[in-house]
C-alpha cells in the first residue's frame, strides 16, 4: 500500500493483534516482572508475619486522656497481651471513689493503675474521669527507639523471657511506639508530678498494711460530733499488729501523748518527721536511732479512738503532709 508520500505499513487487524505473539525483547523481560512482583508480595507477606500483629498507638503514651483513647488502648491490650485471663477496660470515675478502692475491686494495687494511666498527674480521683484497669498487676511500657526485649527486661529487672510470654511479639522484634505489659514491676513512664510523686514515696514507706479508715482534713469527731481538723491518716488493723518505722530516724519521742495515747515520734533526714499514735506497746526508747521497716510498736487503741487503729503523721520542714502522697 502506497500514498504520495510513500509506502504505508498496512493496519492490523483485531485478529492479527491477538495471535501477534510478543517481541523478543518483551518475551525476555515480562518473566523478571513476575518474579520480581511475587518477591515483593511474598516479601510482605514475611515481613507481616514476623512483625507483632498488632500496629504501634501513635503519639506519646501521656497522650492518652480521652475516654475514647483509653478504651482504643484498652482493646488493643485485651488483643495484644498474652498473659492469663488478662482483661483491662475503661471506667469513669463516680462520687466518692478513688484509685485506692478501683484498684481493690480488680485485684490489682495503686501501682498498676499509675502504670496503665501514664497521663495521671496527681492522685486524687475527679469525677468523670476515664481510668484505664486491668485485672493483672503490673504495669505499661511503650517502646522507644532502640529497645529490645532484653534491654526492656534488664531495666525493668524481669527474668528473661518475661516479655515475650506476656505480650504477642513477631521474630523481627519490637517496634518503636508498641505498647507492651510489664507483668508484676512498678512504672517508670509517667508525667513529671508523677516522677516527683514517685521520689517522696521511695524514701517514706508504709509503716503497716491495713485499709486507710480516715485521711488528712475536716471531720466529724467521733466523741463531740463537733468539725474538726484530722492531721494524719487512720489505718485499720488487726490489734497488736506490728508497726514499723517508715525510714530510718532518730526517735523523738516515746511515750503517752494526750490524745494519740501510747505514741513514737520519729525524726527523719530532709526534714521529715513521723508519728505513730495509739499504740498498744512502744518497742523502741527516745533517742534510739532506728532503720526503716524496724518495728518500734504494736497497734492498740489507747488515747482517743473507737477501735484499734494506727493513726500515721507526716511533717515536712514543719509542714503537715498528706501522707497519701507518700504510702499509696
């Protein structure tokens, strides 16, 4: 076929476009982009597979306020942890509660509700506030750049392997951003008052375990029915039990002390003093220096009180604490 320009390549023909087979160069070619398309999809695929399933939570874990952050964690938890019959949901706190008593009703203590709520600033419980609770004691941990399971354990004295059999990690490691369950360990992620929180009860402990009866403000005298100010916190326990120093002191004082009855002062570095009132029986002789954790007497009811109880004071610099701050 010609033109007046010259020949014309004659025009194919649907059937001819069919049965045409391919060039050289396109035979050659098109089987390396089938193997390298099925590399990369099988290459995804692994690298899927040794990933942990689940996707990191963006952001910082002090971020997490909103209910609905909180319940996005909760449920990635409930999908990520492996350890037994673990269950963490979110729950709004109502009147009169508090993180001691929330913390009762899952069995867990004060710890693992700071540990799962790294936003928390301070420890007093507001209304309508969203709390994250598991079941299980322990604590948080979002993973920064670098970690590993073993450093992760290490910082956090964990045995080795606790990581992992607690938490669906993949072959490939962990991932900058995932959040992972520490099982039976204290927080160490938390907001700056927390941290400062943390340091004051590192150095004071508790003088004896028992449920906190009455705290540090305004109350009802049991006697007079009267308003009046309560300096310290009352702890219920069992009578005769062991009370013990709450750091290491000087005692100040050690004997009868109007309305605390039977009653060890304790002096204490950094300003602090102690007092422990209601005794049944003194251990311990003023002057004496003691070490935390040393048993100076035995709860009793002496004094003014309806029951056997310890009453607990913290001062600071003469300052009276709140020792909720301190004993948790």
């Amino acid at each position: 076929m010609t033109s007046k320009n010259g020949p014309v390549a004659a025009q194919d023909s649907p059937e001819s476009l069919v049965t045409r087979p391919l060039p050289v160069r396109a035979r050659a070619v098109w089987p390396w982009y089938a193997l390298l398309t099925l590399a990369l999809a099988t290459g995804g695929m692994w690298w899927r597979m040794g990933r942990s399933p689940l996707p990191p939570l963006g952001g910082a874990s002090t971020t997490w306020v909103q209910a609905k952050d909180k319940q996005a964690l909760a449920d990635y938890l409930n999908a990520q942890v492996k350890a037994d019959g673990f269950q963490a949901l979110v729950h709004t706190v109502s009147k009169k509660e508090n993180y001691w008593g929330l913390a009762r009703s899952r069995q867990v203590d004060i710890d693992t509700v700071v540990g799962f709520n790294p936003d928390m600033q301070r420890l007093e419980a507001y209304l309508g506030r969203a709390v994250l609770l598991p079941n299980v004691t322990g604590t948080l941990h979002q993973v920064q750049p670098g970690e590993t399971p073993a450093s992760i354990e290490k910082d956090y004295g964990l045995d080795a392997g606790d990581l992992r059999a607690n938490n669906r990690v993949g072959w490939l490691g962990l991932r900058a951003g995932q959040v992972l369950f520490l099982p039976d360990v204290r927080p160490r992620q938390y907001t700056p008052e927390m941290a400062q929180l943390y340091e004051g009860r590192d150095f004071l402990r508790s003088p004896l375990a028992g449920k906190f009866t009455s705290f540090v403000g305004t109350r009802t005298d049991p006697f007079t029915g009267e308003k009046r100010h309560h300096n310290g916190v009352d702890i219920k326990a069992p009578f005769n039990s062991l009370v013990a120093a709450s750091a290491d002191g000087r005692v100040a004082l050690a004997g009868w002390n109007s309305g605390f009855g039977k009653c060890v002062i304790i002096d204490h570095a950094k300003g602090y003093r102690t007092l422990y009132g209601h005794l049944n029986s003194i251990l311990v002789r003023q002057g004496e220096q003691v070490k935390q954790f040393q048993y100076i007497g035995r709860v009793g009811m002496t004094g003014r009180t309806t029951g056997p109880h310890l009453h607990f004071t913290i001062w600071k610099d003469g300052k009276l604490q709140n020792p909720l701050k301190y004993l948790w």
